[in-house]
C-alpha cells in the first residue's frame, strides 16, 4: 500500500479545527488532529511545507518508521507546533490501519482495558454559590467527577470563566485579550471554595481543579495543603510546567494529587517529573505529543512510576484528537480519567464521530479506525478566522504567567 496525497483542512465550525487527511491507493484514508490553540497556520504549514512533501509514497503500514523518520530526521526536535504536525500524520496512520484491519484502533493497541472511560466535566461558576449550583446540575446529569472554576472576588475577569453561559471557547477571535490576576486573592478564596462545595456535595464526588499554572512553587505548596482537607482528585497545572523542579517543592509539603502536562509536547517534558514521582497524572494528549504512537510510550513510562493518564480534552482538541484519546483510554491499564468539554453543536456539520457521553461516561463504538469523519464540503462553509488565546497581567500591569 502506498499514500498518493494529503491534505490539510482548515475550518472554524465555531472555532478553528486543523485537521489532516492521508489518501492512500487502496482508497481508505486516515485522520490526524493537527490543531494547536492560536498556532493554527504555523501547524498547517509545517505540515504542508515540510512534513507531507516526503510522506507521500511510504506504505501506511509502517507507523513506528514514519514516526521515527519525522521526529528524529527532522534534526529541530520537539516543540509544541513540530509534535503536533508529527501527532497528525501518526494519528491518521492508525486510523488507515484500523480501517484496513477492519478493527477499532483500540484492539490495535491492547485492546479493551474497561468497558467505559470515565470523564470530568467542566463547572464553572460566576461566584462560590453559582459554583455549588452548577455541580448540583452536572451530578444530576449523571457526572462523578468536575473540575470547579470560578469568578475570584476582587479579579475582574478570570481566563477559564466565561461570563454567563455563552459557549465557552478558550481562544477568542482577533488579538488576544488581556485578563488581570492576583495570586494572593485566588489562595485566600479557592479553599473557601473546595469547603462550600464538599459541604453542599459530599465526600464521593471527585474534584478537580486547574490552576492554569499561575502559582509560584511555594504558593503552590500552600494550595495543595490548604485543599487536603477536602480531597480533591487532583490539582492541574500548579506550577508552570517548564520548572519541573517547583513539583518537587510542592511535593515535599503537601500530599494533594498532581496533574501537569498539556502544554507540554514529549515524553522528555516528563522524564524528572515521572521518575522522580513528582506528578500523579499525565495530561499530554496524543494530539498534541506526538499522537498514539508517543502517547502510548508516555503512558509506558508513566505505568512503571504508577502514574496514571488524564489526556486534555478542552474543545480546541478536534472530534479527531479527542477519539485518539478515547482509544487510548479505553486500551491503557493506567488510565485514569479523561477531560471532557462537549464542542459545540455545529461542530458536528462537519465532523461526525463514534463516542458518545452518558452517565459520566465515554463510550466507544467498534467502528473500525479511529470511527471519525469530516465533510470537506461542510468544512468549507466555515472558513479559518483569527483567535488568540489571552495573556494575563497582575493587577498592576506585570505580565503574568497564566
Ligand atoms: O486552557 O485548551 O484543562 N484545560 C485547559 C484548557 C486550555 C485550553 C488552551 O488551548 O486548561 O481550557
Ligand atoms: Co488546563
């Protein structure tokens, strides 16, 4: 078998989606999510210019030798744009060899683990009591795990609280915005959260909670200690991810759960972190490391430190992105959890997929490959528009990590 062409698509069915398809002479084709939140262009043009020229004629088949040819014949290793163009090619690979087989990418890989994946959703609320509210609603629906956000008094506005119940994207169109920040308001305010909603929801519920990276090593110490009362399941993001020695400060201090890793790319992001069990789970999604191929070699390393996954799954991962890790979930015996942000209605004119959400829980059809499809037509309605992910400033101008 042999690939005769590629192509890149790119579509704003709401927000933009980079997507790959991969055409091969037998007539089957694969899917690769190739989108990277506010570097759309710089993926599609990495794939274009670089990546797809020397794909075209290799056999499908031979996934581990494709990976290897792009990411270490590239010489320019890793980096969050490079990885996410490898992801896509790997991706659709899989996709190819499960359509071929005529099995789910799943029983490529392991196959089943469990039945069902468990997901978190996202909570979020303007305030403490709309907070509480909003986890009433997502427990009714059936949900045993949430990640709670909320408005911080005294901080105007928060990235990851939209106001009201708009449709919550993570990048906005146009040039980024600016939020403001105030590290000392949060830590006073996110125990008083975590107790308001442990009173009002019990013990059995899990939750999680993102600090998107905002605290110094020492303030993430007090954190993770003034939330152990509550026992959340994990915090994410506590530190920034690239001062992979902030973990073992606030691992020396506090006992609570870690989560890190969406904004990294590569299984080398993780290597201190995971051998010296500074972290509990792993948040880089195939999509964005590398796709299956080097998802599944984190996940490895991970399994030996008894660290668990729980892949990013916000909307700019497309339906392509998410069902890699899906499989992914299903298939790996130290799964975890998996984050869960329902796209928006119309992303499903041009996208159609094979999981579905109910009870709390993902499932995944036998549909073989990945189980995705695009409509390039649809796609066309729907043509790229600039967004940009905020910056946060402190209250008094500094520009902050966030
Ligand atoms: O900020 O996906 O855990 N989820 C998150 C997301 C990320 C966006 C960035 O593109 O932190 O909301
Ligand atoms: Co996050």
């Amino acid at each position: 078998m042999k690939i005769t062409d590629a192509r890149v698509i790119v579509s704003c069915p709401g927000r933009n989606f980079v997507t790959l398809k991969v055409m091969t002479d037998g007539g089957v084709y694969g899917l690769g999510d190739a989108t990277l939140n506010g570097r759309e262009k710089a993926v599609a043009s990495c794939l274009e210019d670089h990546l797809l020229p020397s794909l075209i004629g290799r056999d499908p088949a031979n996934i581990e030798d494709v990976w290897h040819y792009f990411y270490k014949g590239a010489y320019w290793k890793r980096g969050g744009v490079n990885m996410a163009a490898i992801a896509a090619v790997d991706t659709a690979l899989w996709d190819i060899k499960g359509k071929v087989l005529g099995t789910p990418v799943y029983n490529l890989i392991g196959g089943r683990s469990r039945d069902r994946i468990m997901v978190y959703a996202h909570v979020t609320g303007g305030d403490a009591a709309e907070t509480v509210d909003r986890v009433h609603e997502a427990t009714a629906a059936g949900f045993r795990a949430v990640r709670i956000q909320s408005g911080i008094p005294g901080i105007d506005h928060t990235y990851g609280v939209p106001h009201g119940r708009a449709p919550y994207e993570p990048a906005e169109p146009g040039l980024p915005r600016e939020y403001f920040w105030d590290s000392s308001r949060y830590l006073n305010f996110i125990p008083k959260l975590f107790a308001r909603v442990r009173q009002a929801c019990g013990d059995e519920l899990h939750l999680l909670h993102d600090v998107h990276h905002r605290l110094t090593p020492v303030e993430a110490a007090r954190l993770g200690r003034e939330l152990e009362p509550f026992h959340p399941f994990w915090i994410e993001d506590p530190v920034s991810g690239e001062l992979q020695e902030g973990l073992r400060l606030l691992r020396a201090h506090s006992v609570v759960p870690v989560a890190i890793g969406e904004v990294f790319n590569s299984v080398y992001d993780y290597t201190a972190l995971i051998s010296e069990q500074l972290i509990d789970f792993v948040r880089l999604p195939p999509a964005h490391g590398g796709g299956i191929t080097h998802a599944l070699k984190t996940a490895a390393f991970a399994s030996i430190y008894h660290v668990q996954t729980g892949f990013h799954g916000a909307t700019d991962i497309s339906p392509v992105g998410l069902a890699a890790a899906l499989h992914c979930d299903l298939a790996l015996n130290n799964f975890g959890i998996q984050e869960y942000m329902p796209h928006q209605e119309v992303v499903r004119e041009v996208f159609s997929w094979n999981y579905e959400c109910r009870d709390g829980d993902m499932y995944l059809s036998d549909r073989p490959g990945l189980g995705v499809d695009i409509d390039e037509t649809k796609a066309k309605k729907y043509p790229y528009r600039p967004a940009s992910l905020p910056v946060n400033r402190k209250t008094d101008g500094t520009v902050s990590y966030w």
